[in-house]
C-alpha cells in the first residue's frame, strides 16, 4: 500500500498550506463530466485541484470523470491521474505525487479546511445546494439554480447553443428544459433510463457499437435494451441503485470511440468559461 499523510510524519497543516500557496487551491464540487473538465483545465494551468463528490456518484461518462476514483481508487481523465483520498489533509501527499486528489465529502468540508481560493460548483444538482459567496474570493457556479451576485461570483452557461460556456456575471442560466441536447441528430432518444427501480448491471462495456433493442443492462432483473444504434458512451457503474426514469447510459450515433475516452466538447466549453471567470475576478 503506499504511504499517505496519515502514515508519514508531516509538517503542521499551516505550514502545509503556506507551501501550496504559490500553486492556489481550487475546489470542485462534484467529479462527474462536467466537473472534471473544469477540474482538468485548472489543473493544466497550475491549480492545485481537490475534486468532492458523494459516497456514490451517479457519473454516467465515468472514463472521463474523476469521481470514478471514488469508486475503484484511481481515474486517469486525458493524462490527469486522481486518486481516491480517504482523509482530507492526504491531499497533500497526492499533490506531490502530480496526482488530483478526489474525496467522499457532499457537504465540501474541505473548503473549511483548505481556505481555497476558488470553489466551483459543479454538481449540477439544477438548483443550489449550499454554495455562497463567502466560500472562497471566487466562486463560479455551473448552469441554472444559481443567481451570479448573490450566490457566486460568476454563472457559466451549460445548455447547449449560442451561449454555451457564456459567463454571467449578473441573473441565473438558462432554466432546465429537461430535454437532452442533440448529438449526432439524436435527443432523448440517446439517452437510457431505467424502466424500474433497483440495481443496475451492466450488460455491455463503454466503447461497445450497439444495436437499437439489444439488452445493454438490467435493472435487477429487468432487461435494458438499447435505444438507438451507435457507441455506448457512457453507463452507470454496477450495483448503483437508481429509480425508475433515471438517466443510466448514453449512445452516441456519431460512433467515435475516442469520444468515450475523451473530455466531450461542452465539458471544454464550461471549462474554458469557469477559467476565464476566475482570472478575471484574479484580475
């Protein structure tokens, strides 16, 4: 097993924090596609990224998210390892291995913790869920639930179209339609959702072509067939529990299996948008 900050004798935690200080901490909450692809671009820039997210995320692209490491212990998302930290001053140790620390951690304690200078909330809950202004000197939110000025600092557009990756720095995004965007001249018909509730289990692997009506995955005992032709993009992982409706895998007509193993054009787009927030509030 390798060492962490746990089993080494360490300096203080303000001495610690002193040392990181000419590399600024930033914090994304939540590790699902979008999340990583702005925690990817921070850190290729030069922040030291600690990505949270729940016990178990539901990540449906998970070759590219980080809160993969959540469960299986490592994720590499386009080069950028992470690894699964069970306590929040292992981030060090992770860090100094050129390694993007993930934690299990709904509630970001670690902002407390850590005094980041960014926080960005990438969980795309539709609504907020505890992000303020008085998180960090910047905080930049994703898509709607958020109002920029008094929930955060910035709002970045996540809806597909003219103003993708748009900053706001006055209002809220655009409202969610609850209608998937169209990739490859498909909508929602691209996207699988359970027809009940309980666990799921994957039939077929991401990266897998696909055939409209071949069973992809069951829940319990309930068998997923497959909506359209194309590449399986993306899937739950097994065992997750989810309800009946939920969105559990993700076709993509276009057939590019690079896609799957590659940060997705809108990830980028909010990416680009979050960092260009907070350089000009650095400004």
């Amino acid at each position: 097993m390798p060492p962490t900050l746990s089993t080494l004798s360490m300096p203080s935690m303000p001495s610690m924090l002193a040392q990181t200080r000419e590399r600024p901490i930033a914090v994304v909450k939540g590790g699902g596609d979008l999340g990583s692809g702005v925690a990817w671009r921070l850190w290729k820039v030069g922040f030291r990224v600690i990505c949270t997210d729940l016990a178990q995320p539901m990540v449906i692209r998970r070759t590219v998210a980080f809160s993969t490491a959540i469960y299986e212990g490592r994720a590499i998302v386009e080069g950028v390892s992470a690894e699964r930290i069970g306590a929040a001053d292992e981030a060090f140790f992770a860090w100094s291995q050129n390694t993007l620390p993930v934690i299990v951690d709904p509630e970001a304690r670690v902002v407390d913790i850590y005094k980041p200078e960014v926080v960005v909330d990438a969980i795309m809950a539709k609504r907020n869920t505890g992000t303020s202004l008085a998180l960090a000197p910047r905080v930049v939110a994703l898509g709607p639930g958020f109002i920029a000025g008094t929930d955060c600092h910035a709002v970045v557009e996540t809806q597909r179209g003219h103003d993708l990756g748009r900053v706001l720095w006055s209002g809220s995004a655009a409202p969610n339609t609850g209608i998937p965007g169209v990739i490859g001249g498909e909508g929602e018909k691209r996207v699988v959702r359970a027809p009940a509730d309980g666990q799921i289990y994957g039939r077929r692997a991401i990266g897998d072509m696909v055939q409209a009506g071949e069973i992809i995955a069951s829940i319990d005992q309930t068998p997923v067939p497959a909506t359209i032709n194309g590449m399986l993009r993306g899937m739950l992982h097994d065992r997750v529990r989810v309800a009946a409706g939920t969105k559990i895998a993700d076709i993509d007509p276009r057939s590019e299996r690079s896609h799957c193993y590659s940060i997705s054009d809108k990830a980028l787009a909010i990416a680009g948008g979050v960092l260009e927030a907070v350089l000009s509030i650095r400004s």
